[in-house]
C-alpha cells in the first residue's frame, strides 16, 4: 500500500492498523532545538481520545503516545528538544475487540471503505476496517502536535458548528465553550441541545453528519505558490484527506457563488500603527479566508470541512458480500453517533501541518521573511 506520507518538507508517515497492535507516525523535516515533550503531543490526543462520553465510541483507548527517537535533552536549558533527525511516535492499542466483525467479515459495509479495498488489493481488513478506520488520525494528531510549534506565534483552533442540519448561532460564539463541552462546540446553548439530538440518533441505532470548522490565526504573509503549490489546494486535499470527509470550503467557500463582486470583496485600506498591525494594511473583511491567489494575506486562516454520518450502524442494510450474494447487513461493537465529533481535533492537526510545511518552504525559497510592499524603500 502506497501513499502513507503526507507534506513535502514537513511530512510525516502513518502506521498500523485499527486492530493491529500498535499505530504510530515517523516525523521527519521536523527542524532540530524545538522543545519537545511528551506531555506537548499527549494534550492533543487527549481530546481526540475516544470513550470520553456517551457521544463517542466506547473504545478504550489512553492513546498514551512515546517518543522512540529525534529527541535530545539539552543539558543547558534542561528541556527535551529536537534533533533534526527523524522522530517516531508510538500509540499501543489495548483495547480492540475483533470478534465483533466475524460476522460480517465478508459483507461490505455500504459507505464503508472495505469493497474499495478489496477492488484495489484483492483483501481487506474487515476488523474495524484496518487503515480505512479513523484509529489511523490519532498519529496525525500527535504530527499535528509536532507541526504546531515550528510557526512562531502561529495558534490553531476548531469548533463543531453543524450537526445534521442543525446549524450554531454564530452571534454566540465563544472560543472558551469549546473546551466545555463534549462536541468541541463554541455555542452553548447548542450543546445543550446536541446532547438530545444525539441521544436520539444514538439510540435509534443510526448516524449523523456534522460541519467543522478550523481557524489559524498568526500566519505570516507569504505562505503558499500561485500555481501547483496553493496553500487553499494543499490545505484542502489535506482537510479531504480525514476519514469520512465529503466536502470542503475555505473561507466563505460555497456561498462566494451567491454574492457579488462588491459583496465578494476583501477591502483593504492603509496600514495604521495605531491598531498595533505593524505596518500591515487593514482589511475590512475575510471573505477569502486568509488566503488570495494560493497566498497566505496574514489574516486567519479559515476552513471548513463536511463529515458523513458514520458508515457503521447498529440498522439493518441492504449490501453484497465478496462473492456478489445479496445480503443484510448491520454492525455491532462500539462507534461513534457522530464522528465528526472528534474530527475537531484532527481538523485542527492538518491544518498545523500544511501550515508547517509551508512555512519551511518559505523560509527555504526567500529566508525568515519578506517585507511588506509599504517598507520597501
């Protein structure tokens, strides 16, 4: 199997399988004196961790990530720092229960990966799905950890802000709740609310969708290539990447077909000093989402991405099995109502790593910066 690394100059190969005995990730690019611990990656997979509530898979996964190798104590400062060399991050699994495929081993789960599989490679992992599970992100996650502290100054954040139709207040966001309840929401009264919507899917034995949304804020200027190396295309084929993604938009995406040239666009007016924006013009607003002609601007970066309702579900089916007999099918074991639920984090992970990427190739095309057009004499 092909195709298991991601980035260019930051990247990072994935491992393992949902059912295997261990998934992990090899960082290389990663530039060497970064302090680097444990307990940095360790915070991520925490929230991306599943059993945490009755709206996840009741897995138990600790997801208890080690460093294996690219890691150094620097005596003088008394940190863990990178070396420059490749570092490999391990996350044991402890808690897979494969029987609960037997039965349908040889039945195609529809909206599931399996049948694809078996089309391409004559086989497939049926317990969990293998490397079609979304067990795999949690090694994006730990990279995304990694690729978070290479951009100076750079914070990177998601929120869930669609639930089957269901859509936030966007008047009542606050970052703050996100952390405060179990759907990374940042409405608070829609959590509320989320809680009995998905219990009902829950125990109706279904699934649903959900929108994420993931905003970059402290991106230089720069960042990203007018032709084959967009920063919007890079980052949308990352975002499309994640498992059960359908759909992705940057900035107002989908809706700049409705509006008009004037409605469409980012003004931009002289820098002001005064607003404490170092020289940098002001933009009245970001339809765009931080990025014009494949180009970071140096406002936030904003994307969104559509996750499907989890192919695995406890409602009977109508599929075929591998020897193109009819049959029924219905999955038992432990999934997630929602999985776009804790593709917040994920989101958030492959965002840091485009971002990361991009600004190596940066730094290594025209040095640490270049100057606005204001500053130049």
């Amino acid at each position: 199997m092909s195709f298991n690394t991601f980035g260019h100059l930051f990247r990072f190969t994935t491992f393992g399988e949902s059912h295997g005995p261990a998934i992990g990730c090899v960082v290389d690019g990663c530039p060497p004196r970064i302090p680097l611990s444990v307990e940095d990656i360790q915070h991520h997979l925490d929230r991306r961790r599943p059993g945490q509530s009755r709206f996840t898979t009741q897995r138990q996964e600790p997801d208890a990530v080690k460093i294996m190798s690219g890691v150094f104590r620097d005596e003088a400062s008394g940190t863990d720092v990178t070396t420059g060399a490749p570092i490999m991050l391990l996350i044991e699994n402890v808690d897979q229960r494969s029987k609960d495929y037997s039965e349908i081993k040889d039945k195609y789960r529809p909206g599931h990966a399996g049948y694809t599989y078996d089309v391409k490679y004559g086989l497939h992992d049926y317990r969990g799905g293998g490397r079609a599970s979304a067990r795999e992100t949690a090694a994006r996650v730990a990279a995304g950890a990694i690729a978070r502290k290479i951009v100076p100054g750079m914070t990177v954040r998601g929120a869930l802000v669609q639930m089957g139709p269901h859509k936030i207040d966007r008047a009542k966001w606050d970052w703050s709740e996100v952390d405060k309840n179990p759907f990374f929401c940042p409405d608070a009264k829609m959590a509320k609310f989320f809680e009995e919507y998905l219990d009902g899917v829950r125990k109706s034995g279904s699934s649903i969708g959900a929108v994420i949304e993931v905003v970059a804020e402290g991106v230089p200027a720069g960042l990203g290539a007018p032709i084959y190396a967009k920063l919007d295309g890079d980052l949308a084929g990352a975002l499309m990447g994640i498992n059960a993604v359908k759909g992705v938009e940057i900035g107002d995406g989908f809706a700049t077909a409705t509006m008009s040239g004037e409605d469409n666009a980012d003004e931009m007016r002289k820098p002001d000093r005064t607003l404490g924006n170092d020289g940098k013009p002001v933009f009245l607003s970001n339809h765009a989402g931080g990025i014009l002609g494949g180009i970071s601007t140096g406002q936030a970066i904003v994307a969104r991405f559509a996750v499907k309702p989890t192919s695995s579900i406890l409602n009977t089916r109508k599929t075929v099995d591998r020897y193109g007999n009819d049959a029924d099918v219905m999955t038992k074991g432990r999934h997630d109502p929602c999985v776009g639920i804790r593709a917040v984090p994920i989101g958030e992970a492959m965002m840091a790593c485009v971002l990361a990427d991009h600004f190596l190739r940066h730094r290594g095309q025209v040095g640490e910066a270049t100057a606005w057009p204001f500053e130049k004499k």
